[in-house]
C-alpha cells in the first residue's frame, strides 16, 4: 500500500480475516523477516498474522523522507486502516517497540482499534543520555553507529550481528552463521539513508508521553543482558510509565531474544494475549 507521502509499503498478512490480528513491528535496520518465528508460532495458534516492512527498510520503498517515530507510527496505521484491523495485538521490538508506543497511544486507542501491545527489548521512553536523562547512553554511542555505518555499512552490519545484538560476543555462547547472514540480509535490503536517519529515531526520541497515554494492557518484556538497549534505562522505566503493564524481565538473554529464544517467548506473549 501507499502512504499519503508516496512511500510504498511492503506487507504479509496471513491467516483468517476472522481471526484476531496481531501485528508485529520490526527493530533496526531489519525487515518483517524478523519476525519469522513468531508468525509462524502464532499462525499455528488460529491468529491472523500481519507484519510491514518499515519506510526505507526492506522491501519497502527507498524513499528519502520521514525517517522519523512519527511517519513510522502514521505509515503503521495506513496498514492498519488499510487491512481494517480491530481489536489488535501490537507486538514491537526495539525501534519497533518505539513504534508501537507511538501508534498506539497517537493512532490505536484514539480510534479503538487495540486490544494489548507487547514492547520486547524496546527503546522508549529515550536512549540518549540528557540533563533530564542523565543514565541514558551518551550520544556518541550513536555518533559512533552513525560513522561506522558510513564507513563501511556492510562490516558495521556483521559486527553487530555476529556481536551484542544476539550476545554471541559472550563467552560460552555458540554463535549461529545462519542467524548472523540473515539479520545481515536484511539489513542490507534497506536503504542506507533510512538506516543513517533512523539512528536518530530510535535513540533521540523521547516517548515518556507515548507511555503515559497507553491504558490498553501492555506486557513488557528484556533480557537483563541486552547490550543494544540498557533494560533499566528501557523496560524498567516501561512498566512505571505506562497504565497497565506486565513486566517480565529474563535473565541472561540479548537483545535478540526472540529468535534465540523464541522456544520460551513465544508461549510468554500467547499466555499474556490469552489472559
């Protein structure tokens, strides 16, 4: 489908009409790829299952404007209201999760369209490190992203991938080739300019509001060893701002925790959407 601005994006959409959708929301710099595992998983549950590829992510088109959280969360409503999904289920990771928080509280509830929301390894309320937030990660963190991804975007992707993103950095952890060539796939499908900007988007954007106006139920969800998103500084801080939150928080798992460990998560977010 095609947003108001021309921006050309990709969807799956898979399941029965009649079934209760459920919408996942990918992180940087991926694809609705990402979500494999999870739409399969809740396919299999009787769900219909929906997933977009991002403004500049993917297969979506390379377009050279909005890579910011409010054109993310407008293009995700186009979907939604494209498809005329009611009664969803939000399920974003990381930026993704960025995503949601917007979309829900600016878009989903406003016009009744959301049942629950799941924020896993999410980003919100604000990354960066400010006088108001003085525990965030320091901006050269980013800046450090911003210059490697300019530099050699290709070797900035493997090093994350084969790295902290699924802590394969870690000792004892086994690292899956086939895991680091895929989220490598699909970052490599997306545009560069998106990538570059959507560093900003993701660690720049203060959400605090976003939380406090979300009074759907929300499960929040981390690993304490996420070494992309601090979880004290992320999830933490999730659960104390929004209305009505579940917080589970996992011990020992990454930032990539959904396909590591899709084998526990999976059936978490089923017995939380179940409730």
């Amino acid at each position: 489908m095609t947003t108001e601005d021309g921006a050309e994006i990709y969807y799956k959409d898979w399941g029965s009409h009649d079934a209760q959708p459920i919408m996942f929301h990918h992180g940087w710099p991926l694809s609705a790829d990402d979500w494999d595992a999870q739409m399969l998983y809740f396919l299999g549950k009787g769900f219909r299952v929906i997933a977009s590829d991002r403004r500049g992510h993917g297969r979506s088109t390379q377009i050279s404007t909005g890579h910011d959280m409010d054109h993310y969360a407008s293009d995700a409503s186009a979907v939604v209201e494209h498809l005329d999904l009611r009664n969803a289920i939000h399920i974003g990771h990381s930026t993704g999760g960025g995503q949601v928080a917007r979309y829900v509280a600016k878009y989903g509830e406003p016009q009744g369209r959301v049942a629950k929301a799941v924020l896993v390894s999410s980003v919100p309320p604000l990354m960066v490190q400010t006088e108001a937030n003085p525990e965030g990660t320091p901006i050269s963190v980013f800046d450090g992203f911003r210059a490697a991804l300019a530099a050699n975007r290709a070797e900035f992707f493997q090093a994350v991938a084969s790295g902290p993103f699924y802590g394969f950095n870690r000792p004892g952890v086994t690292v899956s080739e086939p895991v680091v060539a895929n989220w490598w796939r699909q970052g490599m499908m997306g545009s560069a300019l998106a990538h570059y900007e959507g560093i900003k988007a993701f660690s720049e954007t203060d959400q605090t509001e976003d939380l406090k106006a979300i009074s759907v139920p929300v499960l929040v969800t981390q690993g304490d060893d996420d070494q992309i998103v601090p979880y004290k500084d992320a999830s933490i801080k999730q659960a104390e701002l929004l209305q009505n939150a579940t917080l589970k928080i996992y011990e020992g798992y990454p930032h990539g925790m959904l396909t590591t460990h899709a084998d526990v998560i999976n059936p978490d977010i089923l017995a939380f959407i179940q409730q």
